[in-house]
C-alpha cells in the first residue's frame, strides 16, 4: 500500500506533467472533487498536492473561488528547464 506522501507525490507529478503538456490549459479550473475521483483518493492528498503546485508556481489558488492552472510565461518555462537540468 502505498503511504500517503507517495500518493501526494504521484497527484502532483501528474498533474503538473499534464500542465506542462498543455492538458491542463491555463487559465482553466482544477476542481478538487473531479481529481479524487480520477485519482480515486479523498480530497485531501489532491489538495495537498494543489498546494504545492501553488508553490512551485504551476496553479493559483483564489480564496473562495478555486484553483486555477497558471499560465506560464518564456522565463517560467526557462527556470523549470533550469531546475530539472539541476536535478
């Protein structure tokens, strides 16, 4: 069984792949009920990993509304490069 880092993790990795490939587009809205039935998981791993993508500047979260997948400009696309290059 997986623990629930690990679930968080994968929620995460896949959803900012799908961001990055365009799947997501920006600008649309991530609900966090249709992502835990996709991912077949409670509403608290999918939050926590819509969390971190807030951190790492992939989605924007507005206070009573939702969370948005963030459009990225060149220079966001230049300092992800970067990052993965690094890692």
């Amino acid at each position: 069984m997986a623990t629930r880092t690990a679930v968080i993790d994968q929620i995460y990795d896949d959803i900012r792949d799908k961001i990055l490939k365009n799947e997501y587009i920006p600008g649309s809205k991530l609900s966090e009920n249709s992502l835990s039935v996709d991912y077949n998981c409670s509403r608290t791993p999918v939050r926590e990993a819509i969390k971190r993508l807030e951190q790492d500047g992939f989605v924007t979260v507005l206070p009573q509304s939702g969370s948005y997948v963030k459009e990225l400009t060149l220079k966001d696309y230049q300092h992800i490069a970067e990052i993965r290059t690094y890692l």
